[in-house]
C-alpha cells in the first residue's frame, strides 16, 4: 500500500458533481485512488505541502496528433488553410519511421505534463516506414500519462479523389485488421485504466463510406469508443455537400457515427440541428480552440453546444497546426473565444477548466477521472499561486485569468510525473536533444 497526503492548498477545485470549492484542505491518496478530501488529514506517508497553490483535477486533452511535434512551424504551412497545410506537410510525415513517432509522441506528451495535462488522448492516422500505434503508447508508458490512443488511418489517396498522397493510405483490410490487433493488445477497460484504444478513421475526405461503417461495427463490437475530424471548417462542409450530398451531422449519423461511444474533433461549422443532434445522441467534441485560430477555421459554437447538453473537451490539436501542447492555455483560449463572439460573460474563467477537466474526461467516458472525489483516480494538478503570473490576483482560483500556465506538481494516478515544474520521469534535455536532431535530419532530407 502507498499513501501520499496533499496537504493545506490555499483552493482545492474538486469538479465533483457539487462543484464544491474548499479552502485549507487536504487530498489523502492510497494507491492511485483519492481515499479522502477534507482539513486535518493525516498519513504514514509522504505528505507534500500545497500551501499557496490551487489545486485542480489533472486536466485532459481529447484530441492530439503528438506526431506533429517534430513539424512545428514548417514553411509552406504557416499560412494555409487547413487542406492547403496539410498538402504541404504529408511529404514530410511521409518520411516518419518508429523513432520518429515514439520521440515525437514523448516531446508532446512531456509538454502536456508540464501543462498540468494527466490523460491525454491521441489520433494518429498514418503509419510510414514500419511505425505503429505501439510507438506512441509506449511514450506515454515512460512519460507516465494516462493516454487514450486512436488507431486513426486514411484509405483514399490521391488518384481515387481523396486529399492524402497515395503513398499514406493503406488497404480497408489492413486497416481493420490492425484495429483488431491494437485493441486487442493494449486495450483495458477497467476502472482506472492507464490505456484504452479507440478507433478513428482520419476523415470523410480520407476514408471511405464502408470504412467508416466498418470501422463503427469493429468499434462496437469490440466495446471502444470512435473518433475521427469533423466540419472542421468551411472547406469541409463543401467537399461534404459535393461528395455526399449532404452536411458533416448527417453523414456521421447516417453511417453509425454518433453516440455515447463517439466523439468528433473541431466541429467549428455545426448548425443547430447537428447541434441538437448530437445532444440528443450523447455524442462529444473535442474543442481546439488555438489550432482553429491558426488555421482559420473559425469559431466553434461552444457556448450553444454548452446550452443544448452537448459534451465538449478541449484537444490542443497538433503541434504542427497550434503550435504548441500546452493545455492551460488551450483553456484560456476557449474562454476567450467564446467571449469575443459572444459578449464578455459568455463563458467564466471556471467554466472554461471545467470544460478541461470533467468536460474532457465526460468525452473520452471516462468518470473515474477529471474530478477530484473519493474513490475517483489521483490525478491532480498543483498550481502554484504565489508567482508573477498571479501577484495581485484577488481570486487565484480563477486560474485561466491570471495564471501560472506551468503546473508546479502533477500525480497521474498517485504517481510524480512532474515536481516543482521539471518532468520527474524522464530526462527532459536528453529528449529534446534526440527531438531536435530528428527535426534537423527531416528538413535535411527534403
């Protein structure tokens, strides 16, 4: 049996079903499970004082490419729309391989910790040069991150159509086939799960009608959730209307793709009756609100989604559309979005890390984490209130007004990933070393 006390936070933000706020308490941990939140705890224990700090559930990230972390600012690409940024950068991912994919993943994920981030969900889509899905969770194993991985694929290339370079796409069979064994590897689904793998085809624009009706029977009877990009932007509402005639929401639900089990990335373009839709159905999003930006996407219906009982996380997207993995922000960044469409009380500080905590774990079904509760996982995040970014801040439980936007201590499921702001799992300068070297040697080799 471990024990750990987390002891007298100045705020502890528990995102329990009461949204319950305390002041001067305490968090009792026994082995990766909160046994007790209240004032006056005590342990045989470590015992770690979180004096002067805010306290909040590990926040989680619904939709990444942690791939993309070797491509981050790539010329050519730092202007485009998404389809015109994309044909820029599948040349370069093309050249990925195994060490290129698990670096990549480990960079990504690292930043991810150090943004208080402790599940995080992945889509990778393409598999170059021999690299698999398992290459990324085993970055996460050594990182030490919950982790979500999608065994995401593209099937139409180029000459049949679709958006991707023929030589990224792989046969419907081999897809599917693949999905079978990744899950079957390396999916758990027990409480307190540090792996489930889901299944995500990349896109409508990328995959087939069938494969995207396969892919949800495989998803279904195999009992794992599905993922894939959704009316993205304006570009992919007109390739929906001419390709199948029809908008995003309908071609989804025609082909089994909403649900309990389903969530879709981005859906900045959704209309109201997709909207209703999938309130109705249960089915989530994940909202990436700084890749949006960068791409010119525009702004995601949020708030209406908000109101109408939709499911919204948040995802940082790829470091190649973003630029970065830091999910404090990305939390920010919602906030303020939605204020700037909508007026200023549009969306509170503590809303928007509700959307990054419960919201996001809401998404990927899983209860067991994104609140702080008794017998809820220990995965928690120690904000450290008496820095620059918060001097003179009247609440610094509003934490997305004024900071910090590093986390000072973050336990993934009662464990250190990250202590006094430095990655405790991992040397950190090594891997951006090995990181920075893999990134020279692909624009070398262009």
């Amino acid at each position: 049996m471990t024990e750990t006390l987390i002891k007298g936070a100045d705020t502890i933000l528990t995102m329990d079903d009461a949204r319950r706020e305390l002041g001067g308490a305490d968090i009792l941990i026994r082995d990766g499970v909160i046994v007790a939140i209240g004032h006056g705890l005590e342990t045989t224990g470590e015992t770690h004082l979180a004096g002067g700090c805010v306290v909040t559930p590990g926040l989680v990230n619904t939709h990444h490419h942690l791939y993309q972390s070797l491509t981050r600012a790539v010329p050519g690409g730092q202007d485009a729309l998404l389809f015109g940024w994309l044909k820029t950068l599948y040349p370069i991912w093309s050249r990925f391989g195994p060490e290129e994919m698990r670096i990549s993943a480990m960079t990504g994920l690292a930043e991810l910790a150090l943004s208080g981030c402790s599940l995080s969900s992945d889509h990778l889509y393409l598999y170059p040069n021999g690299a698999r899905l398992e290459d990324t969770i085993e970055a996460a194993r050594i990182i030490g991150l919950r982790f979500h991985p999608t065994r995401g694929a593209m099937s139409i290339g180029e000459s049949l159509g679709g958006l991707p370079p023929d030589g990224l796409v792989e046969r419907e069979d081999d897809i599917l086939n693949d999905c079978i064994r990744v899950i079957d590897a390396f999916h758990d689904a027990s409480d307190g799960s540090m792996c489930r793998v889901g299944v995500a085809p990349c896109s409508p624009f990328s995959v087939s009608r069938e494969l995207m009706r396969d892919a949800a029977s495989l998803a279904r009877d195999k009992g794992v959730m599905m993922h894939t990009h959704l009316a993205e932007n304006d570009e992919d509402i007109v390739y929906s209307m001419e390709k199948f005639g029809c908008r995003p929401g309908q071609y989804a639900e025609e082909l089994g793709w909403t649900g309990e089990d389903v969530w879709h990335a981005h859906c900045v373009k959704l209309d109201g009756q997709e909207i209703d839709l999938f309130a109705k159905s249960r089915t989530g999003v994940a909202h990436c609100p700084c890749s949006n930006c960068r791409l010119g996407s525009g702004i995601a219906p949020v708030r209406a989604m908000r109101d109408a009982g939709v499911k919204v996380g948040l995802g940082v997207d790829g470091s190649a559309s973003n630029d970065m993995g830091n999910l404090i922000l990305e939390a920010r960044q919602s906030m303020l979005l939605q204020r700037v469409s909508k007026g200023a009380d549009a969306m509170s500080a503590r809303e928007a890390l509700e959307i990054a905590t419960r919201g996001g774990a809401d998404v990927l079904g899983r209860p067991d984490c994104g609140r702080l509760a008794v017998g809820k996982r220990a995965d928690i995040a120690i904000w450290d209130s008496q820095g620059i970014e918060s001097a003179g801040s009247w609440d610094p439980a509003a934490l997305l007004l004024a900071g910090p936007t590093r986390v000072r201590d973050l336990y993934v499921e009662g464990r250190v990933v990250v202590r006094g702001g430095h990655l405790a799992t991992y040397d950190l300068p090594a891997l951006l070393a090995a990181q920075n070297r893999l990134a020279r040697r692909l624009a070398e080799s262009l």
